[in-house]
C-alpha cells in the first residue's frame, strides 16, 4: 500500500523552525539561569508571576483598524522580572501563563508550542541585550538605577520587535498576505499599547525595591492605560465600523484597499474589490420591518465573514450594499470561485425568528491593477460590474470595459454627482401643461437638468440610474422636491398660481420617508399640498400593487396629487386604478405620437379619455407637437395638454415669462397658441 506523504507547507515549515529555535533559547536561559534558580523563589518573584498569570488571563479584548487585539498586563511583570530576578524568570511568568491561558482555550497543540517557544526566543533576545548592555540583573539593591535606563529601553524595544516580528510571518502564512499588509493595519495599535506596557517595568522594579506592597500603587496607572488604550481604540472603531453588524464601514474599506494597493503594488500580488448587493431586500424591509431587516443584515454579515480568508475584508457600505476585499488572489478564476462560494452560501435559507427567508445577490469584481490602481476606481467599477450582473440576473460579474461603453464619462458622472447636488450643478427645467380648451398654463412638470462643467447639460436619463446605484437618489429627490416647491411659491408671490409635478423614481416612491419630507418642505416654502403633484409610472404600480396602493394612500392623505405616468405602456388597466387614490393619468407620448397614423393609437387614446373621466380622472396627453394633434384631443375632451407645441422645458425664468404671456388657469387667455419664438429659439438645444 503506498504511504501518503503530507507536504509540508511554509508555515508548518517556519512554525517547525521557530520551536527549534525557541528549544535551544530555553535551554540556554536555563542553563544561564542555573545559578540564580535560588531567586526563582523569592517574594518578588512570586509577585511578578501571579500578575504576569493574571494578566494574560484578565485582557481586554478591543477591535483594532486591522483586526481584533488585546491590552494585556503580563509583559509588563514579564519584563520586570527578567530585570530584577532573571530572563528565565520572564520566560516562566510570560510563558508559562501563556502556556495554561491557550490550553484552557483548546487551542491546537501546534499553536500552543509555537506560543511558548516564540516567547523563549523573544524572552532570550531582549535578555541578551539587557545582559550586555546592563549587566542586569544584579544581587543587591538597588536592582535599576538610572544608569540602566538606556538598556532597558533597548531591550524593550528588541522584546516588541522580535515578538511582532515573529506574529506578523506567521499570520502572513496562515492567511496569504504579505507582512507589510500586516504591519500597516496593526502596527501603531501594538507599539502604542505595548510600548506603554514594556515602559511600566522599571517602574515595577523600582517599587519592588522600595517595599514590595508599593507594587499595588501601580495598579491605577496600570489600569488608566488600559482604560485609555480601550477608549482611544473603541472611538476609532465607532468611527470605523458599522454599528448594525459590527463590520468595517465605508471609511475603512477605502483605506483597507488603499493599504493593499501600495502592498501588491511592491509585491506585485493581484487583488480583488467586491460590490454586493442584496436582491430585493427593501421588499423585505418594507414587507417584514426593520427589525427584521436588521436581523437579516447581521445574519448576512455572519455568513460572508465565515466564508473569507482571516486576511480578507467585509465592509458594509450601506443599505443592504456590501463590500469584500481580497488582498490577494493567484487568478481571476480564484476570485470568481469566491463570489460563487458567497452566492452560495447566501442561497441558503436563513431562519429569523421562527421565519423561513430566502435571498439572492448580486456581486460585481475589479481586479488590481487590471481594472484600475486606487480605491475610487476599483469600487467604481466593481459596482458597474455589480449592476450589470443584476440586470443579467447571473449572480456575478467580473468588471470588463464593454460593460459600460461610456466608462469614463460614467464614471467621472458618478464621482461628481454629490457634489453637484450640494453645490447647485442640479437644475430644473419646467415643461407646462394647458388646458386644452382655453390654452391656460394650469401647471408644470419639474426635469432636472445637470448642468455639468465638462459634459454640459446631461438628462436625467443618464444620472437619475447612477443616483440610484450610488445610493444619492435620496438626497437628489429632496433637492429637486424642496427646489420645486420653491419656485411654486415664487409664482405665488409674483401672482402665478399654478402646480408643478415632479417625477418619482422606484426607491424614492416606496422610500417610508418621502410621506414625512414632503409635508416639511411643504411647510417650509409655505405652498398648499395641492399645488404639488407627484408622478409615478404605471410599471412602479404594477411591480407590487399591494405596496403601491399603501405608498399612494399615504401620499394622498397629505392632500397631493398623484399622477400616473406613462400610461398604456405597461399591463395596468383603469379598473386597476380604480382601486388605487390616483388623480390624474398621462397618455405615453408614443400613443399620442401615432394616433393620427395609427388606428388603434387613436383608439387607445379615445378609450383611456372616455374611462377615465368615467372613473373621475383627468387625463394629460404627452407628446402634443403639432396644432392637429391639440385639435384631435381636445375633441376627445382631453383635459390637458404637454409638448413641444406648447413649450420646451425651459429654466424657471423664461418658463415664468411664457407663463405671464400666455396666463394660467387663475388669469384670462387667448386660445392655443404657439410659444414665444425668442424662448424657443433660446432653448431648442435643451
């Protein structure tokens, strides 16, 4: 039968080397220690043992900005005893605590003598040092004098970097990243704290050698330190984690990719950024309550921990939006079995509460440096990718340049768009509607317009999604409901009293919120909750009728008008909508287009007017472009009418002029007629 022979790897290989060593640093500290045994069993050093034993057990455990850590007092008396008594008295103190603390943990066998035995060679180096340049330790008192203090600096400073020198290889190995990676994340945590720890050992001696209970004068400074290592570290992890699940937050993940980025760029590793995206979850916020939403959050975060590497990041970026990071990976191939791996795992029922749910993700993959070489670029389009797997519906996808054909212009749109919207970039255009009888103006709809410096004015069909799927879809509604509000009451006060409409997209339309913002703003500009008309397209309605009907409910106990867009295009009916708190319906302009070419145009159009105002609806027709299509409809008894015959969308103050010449629904008109030529000539390119 042939023998399987188990390959060694690197880090048995170094864990291998370092017992070895740390055997023979024991033998030679017993060996030097040999004539000093006597001392072993001398007050003091029963002292420094039974506080070096109680302070590897007693920690406090604290989240660093790599990983967790903890604040220990067993260097301290560790060190205190290898100057007053011996190192091998160090060794026993700090060795042997940690020996009982990691077998009372069930850690491996492997793990626990490589523990031991790294302290053995840590232990020998800093007392060699304090050998040779202080001759410490001595028989008599005083055991430190002032003299000895560079020495003792010296030798703490080799017992820091020896001993995380050691750790940092052997968590480079166990979890395939670089050492730099891991120093960068935990290397001002560990020299803080312990270099406070290392420096109270003098201070421990010298009370020693003045009366041995003096040692309990030490422990308020003692715990000062730990109480002020853990505040300073709790505030930064506050600052740097989410609060919900505890994982990195936005902030971290930017910097953790940062510190892979200058590491693989050195080593020349390839690195993975991850977008992800829960399918649905606002479904099942809405549907189940927060609390719920919470809990499947947490649960989620659980599930993408287990299933990563020790050296791999998750962050939660938001919402139900997750990032992952792996600092390292061999081949594009191994990155897309991971997102297969978290897909999977996340596929698996979870169990909340007595309550069975299932859900999916969507996950998009930047590669580094393939995709792009700093963090902006890597999220970005990780996130391209992300929505592009969510609207193929494949689970994942791996970033690619077809993916997005205007990549650039993209991504510089999504990168600008925050502060666009804090900085007035965002601007709306008014497009009037009039009644079809007389041509008074009796209301506007909103368009936001991005007037960007580079692009010019780019449409909200292009930055509308990018809001969306940057999560500023939320502050960009207020925006452009508080400036439409706004301007309804500065043709209040100019004798132009006329409503404006504002279209909705999906997440701002079932936003819980926008019920509680709108009657603020509403307050605030002092403007009746008449005058404002919201927008929702017949697919929104129709996606979860349930919902819809609850949000329309909501908004209509407010005292809005509510309009549905586009109608005809989707599979809504009137009766439909008879259930639903709707005021008014616009015709799609595709119908209204066609209608004098096309039969069953015209007939949609007869029909959806006739229905309506049988179900006591009003009915907008888009698309209104010639005088013969104003004629047609306002035969059907079409109530209202918007398109290029009456008016372009055009910035508030020429919209405001048009309106003074032609009137509104509160002033006398003439009929129909064609707008002002100097406004249209103005804005033909808008």
């Amino acid at each position: 039968m042939p023998s399987v022979v188990k390959k060694l790897t690197a880090l048995d290989a170094y864990v291998n080397a370092v017992i070895v060593v740390g055997v023979l640093c024991t033998v030679w500290l017993t060996l030097d220690g040999a004539a000093e045994l006597h001392r072993l069993w001398s007050p003091e050093a029963m002292v420094f043992f039974v506080f070096a034993f109680a302070g590897e057990f007693v920690t406090l455990k604290v989240m660093t900005r790599g990983a967790e850590g903890e604040v220990t007092t067993s260097t301290t008396f560790a060190l205190a005893a290898m100057i007053l008594v011996h190192p091998l008295a160090g060794l026993i103190a700090l060795g042997t605590a940690n020996l009982v603390a990691d077998t009372w943990g069930r850690k491996p066998l492997q793990k626990i003598l490589f523990n031991f035995f790294q302290y053995a060679i840590v232990v020998g180096a800093a007392g060699f040092v304090l050998k040779v340049l202080t001759g410490l330790p001595r028989d008599a008192a005083p055991h430190l004098d002032p003299s000895d203090l560079p020495g003792v600096l010296v030798a703490a400073v080799v017992f820091f970097i020896a001993n995380i020198g050691l750790v940092s290889i052997v968590v480079a190995l166990a979890t395939q990243s670089s050492v730099f990676t891991y120093l960068a994340r935990d290397l001002f945590f560990q020299a803080s704290i312990n270099g406070l720890m290392l420096g109270l050992a003098p201070i421990v001696v010298l009370a020693a050698d003045f009366a041995l209970p003096a040692i309990a004068l030490l422990f308020l400074p003692i715990f000062a330190v730990h109480r002020g290592g853990r505040e300073a570290i709790a505030k930064e992890h506050q600052a740097l984690h989410d609060a919900l699940t505890g994982l990195p937050n936005r902030e971290l993940f930017k910097d953790r990719i940062d510190q892979t980025v200058r590491t693989a760029k050195r080593t020349g590793e390839t690195a993975v950024v991850m977008i992800m995206d829960l399918d649905h979850f606002k479904e099942i916020n809405d549907t189940l309550g927060h609390h719920m939403g919470d809990l499947l959050l947490q649960e989620v975060s659980s599930r993408l921990q287990k299933a990563l590497r020790d050296s791999d990041t998750v962050a939660r970026l938001g919402g139900d939006e997750f990032g992952v990071l792996l600092p390292s990976v061999a081949t594009s191939e191994d990155a897309a079995a991971v997102a297969q791996q978290l897909l999977a795992n996340l596929r698996e029922p979870f169990v909340l509460d007595g309550m069975r749910l299932e859900i999916d993700a969507s996950i998009g993959l930047a590669l580094y440096p393939k995709d792009g070489e700093d963090n902006e670029v890597l999220q970005q389009r990780a996130d391209i990718a992300m929505y592009s797997a969510k609207q193929a519906g494949r689970g994942f996808a791996m970033f690619e340049p077809e993916l997005d054909r205007h990549s650039p212009r993209r991504l510089a749109l999504a990168g600008g768009l925050r502060s666009a919207i804090n900085e007035g970039q965002i601007r709306l255009f008014y497009q009037p509607k009039a009644d079809l009888r007389t041509g008074r103006i009796m209301g506007c709809e909103a368009l936001a317009r991005w007037d960007h410096p580079e692009f010019g004015i780019v449409g909200p069909s292009e930055f509308v999604p990018i809001a969306e799927q940057t999560g500023l879809i939320t502050p960009l509604t207020s925006f452009v409901l508080d400036a439409a509000i706004m301007q309804v009451r500065e043709w209040q006060q100019a004798g132009l009293e006329l409503s404006v409409a504002v279209n909705l997209s999906a997440r701002s339309f079932l936003d819980t919120q926008l019920a509680v913002e709108i009657p603020r703003l509403l307050a605030r500009h002092s403007v009746e909750a008449r005058l404002l008309e919201l927008e929702i397209t017949e697919s929104m309605l129709m996606t979860d009728p349930a919902r819809a009907e609850a949000t329309l409910t909501r908004l209509s106990q407010i005292g809005l008008t509510l309009s549905v867009d586009d109608f005809g295009t989707g599979y809504s009916s009137l009766a439909n909508l008879k259930r639903l708190p709707v005021d008014v319906i616009k015709i799609d302009k595709s119908f209204v287009m066609e209608m004098a070419v096309d039969a069953s145009d015209a007939a949609i159009v007869r029909s959806t007017i006739e229905l309506a105002h049988n179900l006591g609806l009003r009915v907008v027709a888009e698309g209104v472009e010639s005088e013969d299509a104003w004629r047609h409809l306002e035969a059907l008894g079409c109530d209202l009418a918007q398109g290029y015959y009456l008016s372009r969308p055009l910035p508030a103050e020429a919209a405001t002029r048009l309106i003074q010449e032609r009137g509104t629904g509160f002033h006398a008109s003439v009929g129909p007629s064609a707008p002002p030529q100097d406004l249209l000539q103005r804005f033909t390119k808008v």
